[in-house]
C-alpha cells in the first residue's frame, strides 16, 4: 500500500509544471489575473485534476492507495461539496476509486494555486513597464 500520499504537495507539483509548460507570465497583469485563469483551466486538466476524463492516475488500483492513505481529506471533500454519507457509501461498496481521487484534487486545486502562487518569483510589474515602451 502506498504510505502518505501527499495530495496537496502532488498537485502542488503538477501546478509548477503546468505553468511551466502552458503559461506565458506576461500575458498576465497580476497574481490575481492568474489566479482566476489557473482556477478555472486546471480544473478540468487531467494532469493536476483528472477531471476531465474522471481519472488522474489512469489506474484504479493506485487511486485507491491514493484515497486510502487520506481518508480524512475524502471525508473534508464530501463535507465541503456536499456529498452526503449515503453517495459515499455506495461509491465505496462500488469502488470508485478515481471519483474520489479526482473530487479530492479539485477540492484541493485552489488551495495548491495560492501555494504555487505564494512560490512563484515573478515581477508582474515588468509587464506594466513593457506595456509602456
């Protein structure tokens, strides 16, 4: 079994290489300007949510370990989106595990975003002095 999978550091990761690959800083005025894009265009990536296709892992098995390991945080999601014991409880007995890994990744998305953001060494207002030349 997988021991102490770390969600938020996991997808923490998958932010830094996500803005990495796709994102061209000075296309953005601010943090905030980001923020709003990241939170709504990583929610539907499978690289850092999975919830595009239902599964970031692409292995039942692993997602299992991955939920297993946190129950707490399934437990934390279900509360704040709303999913009530009985949906959970079928979900288990149906062994959905990638449906639980995917909704504990989008709940922790923008959470991730403000640490990947916190992180981030980027002076937004070199774009402002670009603007003006």
């Amino acid at each position: 079994m997988c021991t102490n999978y770390n969600y938020l550091e996991a997808i923490t990761e998958d932010i830094f290489g996500y803005i990495e690959e796709n994102i061209d800083l000075t296309e953005y005025a601010d943090l905030e300007e980001l923020e709003a894009f990241l939170n709504d265009e990583l929610w539907t990536v499978d690289s850092v949510t999975g919830n595009a296709s239902g599964s970031y892992t692409f292995n039942r098995w692993t997602a299992k370990e991955y939920v297993v390991d946190n129950i707490d945080l399934l437990d934390e999601m279900a509360d704040n989106f709303g999913i009530d014991n009985a949906e959970i409880g079928e979900k288990f007995r149906n062994e959905e595990w990638e449906y639980f890994d995917v909704s504990i990744r989008c709940y922790l998305l923008s959470r991730a975003i403000a640490e990947v953001l916190e992180q981030l060494d980027y002076d937004f207002s070199k774009n402002d002095e670009e603007e003006l030349i």
